[in-house]
C-alpha cells in the first residue's frame, strides 16, 4: 500500500507501506511527523505563520485520540474536517489513484524499491498544472 500526501504542485511526501503492515494510530502518527518535515522544508513561511492546512479522510487511524493529540500539539498545522457526504475517497485522490493504476497495470515487480522506485518515476511524469488540475476541478465538480 503506497500512502501518499499531495498538494497542487505535486507529492508532498509518499511512503509505501510493506506488506503485513497495518496502518494504525501509532504508524500514522509516526507518518504525519514526515510529513510535518517536508512542509517544513518546503513551505517553511505557511508553517510558520501557522496557515498549513491538512485534510485527511475519517478513518479510524486519523481519528483516534492519538492522532488528534499529534494534531493539537504539532505547530503551525491546522486539520480541516472531513467534506461532509465523502464516505470514501475524496475526488481529488480518485484521480491520483486511478492515474497511478493505469500507470501500474501490466507491470511486475520483483522487489520492493522496484515498487517505490515506480511510484516515484509516475509521480514526477506529472506536471505541476495535473496536480493543481485534480484539486481544482475535482473539488469543484463537488
């Protein structure tokens, strides 16, 4: 399973969970302190000013108690809710995994940097204006 954070200029950060693996509380939250880096590193201004917004899904990993005590006490992050009527995927990352899926089909892989070294090869064939493309017309079309 790869998990991946996006924004409108691209991958933010993406880390391919081997198999076996179970994404709980404990992992996410040890994921968000990666991602918490590479905004750091790549917008230092918005966290900063405390203006970084992160919306995720409602599944159990990001909200459990864990993960909303990780939220309150990181800084310059601020959690969006959840968009109302979005049981599963939101739009947005519909269009980021079905790409992907197209991308991969056919293709074997004999060892697991093969799997990420895949997965970092599609996302940098995508254009920044793709990115931006998916949040702004997929949300749009809400």
């Amino acid at each position: 399973m790869i998990c991946v954070w996006w924004d409108f200029e691209g991958i933010l950060y993406s880390e391919l969970v081997p198999n076996g693996c179970i994404i709980n509380a404990e992992l996410y939250c040890e994921q968000c302190d990666r991602v918490y880096d590479a905004l750091v590193e790549k917008y230092p201004s918005l966290v900063r000013q405390k203006c970084a917004l992160f919306q995720q899904d409602n599944a159990k990993p990001h909200t459990a108690k864990k993960t909303s005590n990780k939220f309150e006490e990181s800084d310059g992050l601020k959690v969006l809710p959840h968009p109302a009527h979005s049981p599963d995927v939101a739009p947005p990352d519909y269009g980021l995994l079905r790409s992907t899926q197209h991308f991969m089909k056919g293709r074997r892989f004999e060892s697991f940097d093969e799997v990420e070294e895949t997965c970092q090869e599609f996302f940098d064939s995508k254009p920044k204006e793709w990115y931006f493309d998916q949040i702004r017309r997929k949300l749009a079309d809400r």
